[in-house]
C-alpha cells in the first residue's frame, strides 16, 4: 500500500501539495516518500528548491517545512547567521540544505560546501543546478592536512553519516572505506584569497578538532561564527580551546525547543552555536531564546541589518 501512495506521490504535484497543507503528524509523513523536486520555503520572501531523492531529510523538510522538524532550531538560527555573512563554508554539506539556505538568504553571499563522497556530491551538485546558484561545490573532506585520507561510511545507497575518524562507525556492519581528497582550510584559503570567512557549518561526525587544528590562525583573524555539531563532553572540552580569549559565547541548540547559553560544550550531544558576543547580543540570543522567538526576532534583525536599517 505504501509503495502505490509513494508512486502516486511521484507522479502527481497536485496531489503531494493538496496533502502538504494538512497537519499530517511525523509518524504518517515519514512513510509519505516520493522522487521529484520541491520547494521549500525559508519564509514568504526566501525560498529554494531541492531535489527530493526519496530520503529522510527532503521528506522532512517537505512535509513539516524549513525551521519546523529536522533540525529545527539550527535552520532557523542558520538563516539568521547566513543574511549576514560575506562569506560561508558548509563542511559536511551532503545534499545541500544548508548551502541552499544560506545562498536563498544572502544571495550576494560567497557559499562554498564540502562533500567528500562522490555519490553524494553528485547530489548536491544537481541541487546546486537545480536552482540555478553559484554555490562553489569542492568533492573533498576537510582536516588537519591536505592531501589524501580515508573515510568511513555505511555501505547503503545515502549516508548521513561518514568519518575520517574510524572510532565514529565503530560496531556497524558492512562500513566503506574510501581514499578521498582532504583539504586543510588554512591553506584553502591562502590559495583562493580574498574577504575572511563569517560563518562555518561543521558536520563532521567526531573529526571537529582536526578540522579545526586545519582553521590555523583564522578563527583568531576572522572569528567566524560555528554551527556545529558536537557528540559528547570529552569532544566539547577540545573544541573550546580553539576560542579561547576570543569573546565568543556558546549555546547549546534543543531542536524545536530553544538555544540556551552554556559553558560546557557537548554536554548534551547535537548541535551548537559558537559566536561572538556582539553578534549574539545582536540577534537577540540571551541566556535563553525560544525555538520561536529566533523565528520572530532574529532573522528580522539579520536582514534589517543587512540592508542597513536599526
């Protein structure tokens, strides 16, 4: 039955839209896959399209919208950091969600993704040609070293997660392993030249430190603003070290809840927010902001800014 919906689905936008405006909880829109491009709207302004290849991700997005069910929070706060930003790399970008969004925020900004895996990078490729964005797309993982390494990930058709840290799939069956490119970011950087770097996605599944080591003297030149992904304390505890004196503020991000100001990091594993002070206090972020009032406030305040407005 669920493979004649799925088809159906596929087949038919009109009947996928007229279903898209019912409130169909999470546990019947998880079943509701289907292949074709969408849209997906970051506000009534800004929007981008994706290419729908059947997976949990797009389907998500398509269903319970940008900034309602997968990752949140993170989406939101990302559409705020990204309307401000000159410059923005997405390290682990798989398909491109979050390179689409930044470009749809800021379309004059220069957004460069990071995808390691050749048949995920064809993916993020078609999303990139899809809307017609000038999205730089480098088939490479980020580390401590550039030149060649090897990465871990499920032998399945679409991985969410893949390492160059072995330990981050340890215990799974039937794991690839696949000599890749590797860039350090530093000499990345001193190769393209050019504006600083604003603002960082990093989902690197237990590999942060060696990306960051990679970052060299930039962190400390351009204070960048990270959305990253932090899996436990013993991790946390080394990514902290990188900012140190450098009047950053952390926040640890509850998807669908809030972002809460912390000192430790990666007490609770998943995504966080490392940002300057100022740039905090300028989007509004206190010692604890709602999942909605990032919606509300600080996206507004981003543009506005952007566009040279109080």
């Amino acid at each position: 039955m669920s493979k004649l919906v799925n088809r159906l689905l596929s087949s038919s936008i009109r009947v996928r839209n007229a279903l898209r405006r019912l409130p169909l909880p999470q546990r019947i829109y998880r079943h509701l896959h289907f292949q074709g491009a969408v849209d997906v709207s970051i506000d009534h302004i800004h929007h981008f399209q994706m290419r729908h290849f059947g997976y949990q991700v797009e389907n998500d997005l398509f269903w319970s919208g940008y900034g309602n069910g997968w990752e949140a929070t993170s989406l939101r706060l990302w559409a705020a950091l990204a309307a401000r930003s000159g410059q923005i790399l997405d390290i682990g970008a798989n398909t491109g969600v979050y390179s689409l969004a930044a470009k749809a925020m800021n379309v004059d900004a220069r957004v460069i993704a990071f995808e390691p895996l050749a048949r995920i990078a064809a993916r993020l490729r078609e999303n990139v040609a899809l809307n017609g964005l000038d999205i730089e797309v480098i088939e490479a993982g980020v580390s401590d070293s550039s030149g060649k390494s090897t990465i871990f990930d499920p032998d399945i058709e679409h991985a969410y997660s893949a390492s160059l840290n072995p330990d981050m799939l340890s215990g799974i069956e039937n794991v690839r392993k696949t000599e890749i490119s590797v860039v350090r970011i530093d000499d990345f950087a001193a190769e393209r030249g050019g504006s600083s770097i604003d603002l960082v996605k990093l989902d690197v599944e237990k590999h942060e430190i060696a990306v960051l080591e990679g970052f060299g003297k930039i962190i400390a030149r351009d204070c960048p603003s990270f959305l990253l992904e932090i899996l436990g304390p013993e991790y946390g505890a080394e990514v902290k070290r990188f900012f140190k004196g450098l009047d950053y503020a952390f926040f640890a991000i509850e998807e669908g809840k809030c972002v809460r100001k912390v000192e430790q990091l990666g007490a609770t594993p998943g995504n966080h927010l490392l940002c300057q002070r100022s740039l905090a206090h300028a989007l509004g972020l206190g010692q604890e902001t709602s999942h909605a009032g990032i919606c509300t406030s600080s996206v507004t305040k981003a543009i506005r800014s952007r566009a040279g407005l109080r």
